[in-house]
C-alpha cells in the first residue's frame, strides 16, 4: 500500500492549520497514483495556486514486483522523464 500526505495552506488560508490531503494505491501490478493540479487525472491535487506544479507533475506507479517507481513527468518536456527507484 502506498499511502502520500500533503500539508498545504492557500493564499486565502494564511495563519489557519494546513489542510490535510491524503491518497493511497494498494501495491498491485499495474496501479498508479498520480500528483498534479488537474483533478480530473491525479489522486492528489495541489492548491490551484500551486502555478510551479504541472497539471500531472509526479506519477507513483506499481512494478510486477510490487514496489514502487517515482516518475517526474517535468511538465511538457517533451524529453523522456526521469524515474526513480
């Protein structure tokens, strides 16, 4: 199981208790859980005003082997992105 917590604090929510967002993936095969500002394609979503994060900016997937690989997808580049782990 992969499980991310993001603490933010918008603009608007300057001095309040960050907000809390969590997502979680089980490790099978083939499972992906994907951080960015579009929500219609990421399990965790930045503040809209996160301008400096892409609309998919970080894809966690799961290998055969059950662990799991970072990939940075660096906005449109249009270069192979990195991937970790």
């Amino acid at each position: 199981m992969l499980e991310l917590t993001m603490a933010a604090v918008s603009a608007a929510e300057a001095g309040a208790t960050a907000g809390m967002l969590m997502a979680d993936a089980p490790s099978e095969p083939g499972a992906v859980l994907r951080v960015g500002r579009d929500k219609s394609m990421c399990r965790l979503s930045t503040p809209d005003d996160w301008l400096f994060v892409s609309r998919v900016h970080l894809e966690f997937g799961c290998a055969p082997d059950g662990t799991w690989r970072l990939t940075w997808l660096r906005g449109s580049s249009p270069n192979r992105p990195p991937t970790y782990g």
